[in-house]
C-alpha cells in the first residue's frame, strides 16, 4: 500500500538524500495518517496542507525518537502538531440547536 504521502516529501523534510528505510518511512506515515484522522475525527486528506504538515512533523518525530518511552520522558506530540490540527478537530459538546 502506497503512503498517504509521497516518500520524496517525507525525505525532503527529514534531510535523507537516500533511499534507505523507505519500508519504516511508508510504515510511519500510515501511522501519522492515522493518528491525524483520529485526533480530528476527519478522513486524513493529504492535500489538506495543515494535515500533511502535522503528518510529517509526527513521521519526523517516530523516526527520530525510535525508543520506547520512559516515565522520565513522558510522550507528548511533536511542537506544533497540536496547533496544527485543532482548527480541524471535529468537536463534540452534546449541544443541541434549537429548531428555527
């Protein structure tokens, strides 16, 4: 299954002028893809410019940071992928609107 976003740009925005691990990269992106279609309870679109951002910036972090997570470093998402995605969170408040 091809990644939700094309490996050249996810090896442009992590610097590899090679095609080593493309397998992890693929792997890391579905993920990422995933993890943005669950936060913001929307279908991951890749030409959403604020989602592939946040995608690449949680890529960037599994690649980077590929050791398990210890109580002295607890996970949080990457800089930035919070402010990212909020505008896009799909938000439920049990607020009913009245009938017009």
């Amino acid at each position: 299954m091809p990644p939700p976003l094309p490996l050249a740009l996810i090896r442009a925005h992590l610097n590899l002028d090679d095609d080593r691990d493309s397998d992890l990269l693929t792997h890391y992106a579905h993920v990422a893809a995933q993890r943005v279609q669950a936060y913001t309870g929307q279908p991951f679109a890749p030409d959403n410019p604020l989602m592939a951002q946040a995608a690449l910036l949680l890529v960037a972090h599994q690649y980077e940071a590929r050791k398990a997570v210890s109580f002295a470093n607890g996970y949080r998402l990457p800089f930035g992928v919070h402010d990212l995605l909020s505008p896009l969170k799909d938000r439920i408040t049990g607020h009913q609107p009245e009938a017009a």
